[in-house]
C-alpha cells in the first residue's frame, strides 16, 4: 500500500483543492490531508476564513481524501511521515527546495497548482464585491 501525504490551509474549499487532492490519490493508494491548525496558521501569520474544525470537516468530506490530521507545527512532517508509514510526501512548487531534506525519508514530490483558481484571489475578489 502506497501511502501519500500533502499539507496546508485548505480555506474556502474549491476546485483546485479538489483537482489536488484527486491527483495526489492517483499516486496511491491512501490520501493523508495535513489541515493546518488555526493557532498553526496564526504563527505563519496566515488567517482562514473557516476554523481548524470547519476546514478539517469539509477536507474529509472530499471522497480523494482518506484521513485528515491536524498541522500543528513544521517540525510534525518528519514525525508523520516515520510514523503514518508515508510513502510520498507532496507539496505544491512553491514549497520547491524548502522541504528536500526529507528525500531522506520518502520521496518528495512538488506539483504545479491548479491554474486560474487560489483562496488568495478569491479573497480578493470577495473583498472587492463587497466593497461595491
């Protein structure tokens, strides 16, 4: 059994998630969804729009996605992947060079994501509408 495992916010759930996930799935057998915790988010300086619990629901909701586990912090990655047995670990091209030190556990994979789609410009596209 091929084991795969990706991390993030997974705000304002979209297709490109969904695209994500469906892709990360076809490299395997089971599908791990880090979900990063608020309190997590808040020391990267990031801030989502749904909770931790909201989020992590609606990520174990996708059919791709097999178990849902809470990030809550970045030194966890080299603990999940020795202890969830994990196989391939996957992040988005933006994370490129960031996290190679664990090739030395599972292989890394970096993907492009889903063009024409992110949280980002959705965020700001709701921001504007508002605003009118």
């Amino acid at each position: 059994m091929k084991t795969i495992i990706t991390y993030g916010t997974f705000d304002l759930f979209h297709f490109g998630h969904v695209r994500l996930f469906k892709r990360l799935k076809s490299l395997g057998d089971r599908l791990i969804v880090g979900v990063s915790t608020d309190e997590f988010n808040a020391q990267k300086g990031k801030a989502a729009f749904f909770n931790y619990q909201q989020r992590a629901e609606i990520v174990a909701a996708c059919r791709y996605v097999d178990l849902v586990v809470p990030e809550i912090n970045w030194q966890q990655k080299q603990v999940d992947i020795k202890y969830l047995k994990i196989d391939i670990f996957v992040m988005c091209n933006d994370w490129e060079g960031k996290i190679d030190s664990l090739s030395n556990q599972c292989q890394v994979i970096y993907l492009d994501r889903t063009g024409n789609i992110s949280t980002t410009e959705i965020k700001n596209n709701l921001a504007l509408t508002s605003r009118r």
